[in-house]
C-alpha cells in the first residue's frame, strides 16, 4: 500500500518544514509515502468561502485516482487514539487498497464534492490548529502508527 497525503498550500514555516521532512523519512522505513502540495488559490479575496472551497475541491479531485481510497482529516470526522488509528491503518493494508489518501483541506473545509468520494473523516482533536500544524501531528501519527504496529519502542502505553 501506498499512503499519500494531500494539504493545501506550503508550510512557510521552516522548522516546521523541517520536522515534517524527518517523519516523512521516517515513514519510508515502513511503506512507501508522499506528501504532495497542492498550491494556495490566487486571488481568493474575490472569492466566497463558498467558492474557494469549490475551486481547492477541484485541485484535490484531480489527484485522486480511480481506485485510491480517500479519507479526510475533518473536525467532524472519527476520534482515534493512537492505537485505534495504527489498527485502522492495518485493517487498510490487510483491505489490499493500493493507495490511501489522506486529505488536509483549505482554511474553510472541503466542498461537497470531496465529501461525497471521500470513505472516511478521521479527527485529530475537538481543538483547532494551523493547517501547518496539522501536517506535522498528521505525519508524525502515521509514522506512530507504523512503530505501534511493529511493536517498536516509540509509543508508550
């Protein structure tokens, strides 16, 4: 399986960058995984959220492939511990998806279009964070997944 992860705009913050970089490496010891930047939509102060939302669900769509499984990191999507989340990760790769997409949208969320392909919301807290942040919590809990999954001595219970 291959995991792909899709976020709106690129991280201008470089210690930030960096971090993510050193989980997305990390990552590669497991399974094969892409963070891929869509970028930042021009001139969106002559746009309604509405149709800001609409134009990134249009960019994210078009990097969806046929048989990719999509899931959304949504505020309303499921609440996973770490442990819950590594099982769901496994239940997908045991599923023989050929690649998993994990989506960060735009600052207002995702247009009815993406939610109607997606297969699945997944949360990562009640709380709200920078879009750069997420990318960050998002790549490190995957690679936590990877480390739980083989019993590796990274995640502490």
């Amino acid at each position: 399986m291959n995991i792909k992860l899709l976020a709106i705009g690129k991280t201008d913050q470089k210690n930030l960058q960096s971090l993510i970089d050193d989980y997305a490496k990390r990552l590669l010891h497991y399974i094969k995984f892409d963070l891929e930047i869509i970028p930042d939509i021009k001139n969106v102060k002559n746009l309604s959220e509405q149709q800001q939302k609409e134009k990134e669900g249009e960019l994210i769509l078009s990097k969806i492939g046929p048989s990719d499984q999509l899931v959304l990191l949504d505020e309303n999507g499921k609440s996973l511990n770490s442990v819950e989340f590594s099982a769901e990760l496994q239940k997908k790769m045991n599923s023989g998806i050929k690649t998993l997409v994990f989506v960060i949208g735009g600052p207002y969320g995702f247009s009815e279009a993406v939610y109607s392909v997606a297969q699945g919301k997944i949360s990562l807290s009640k709380m709200t964070f920078s879009h750069q942040m997420v990318r960050l919590f998002f790549v490190e809990q995957l690679y936590r997944g990877f480390t739980i999954l083989r019993n590796e001595p990274y995640h502490h219970q």
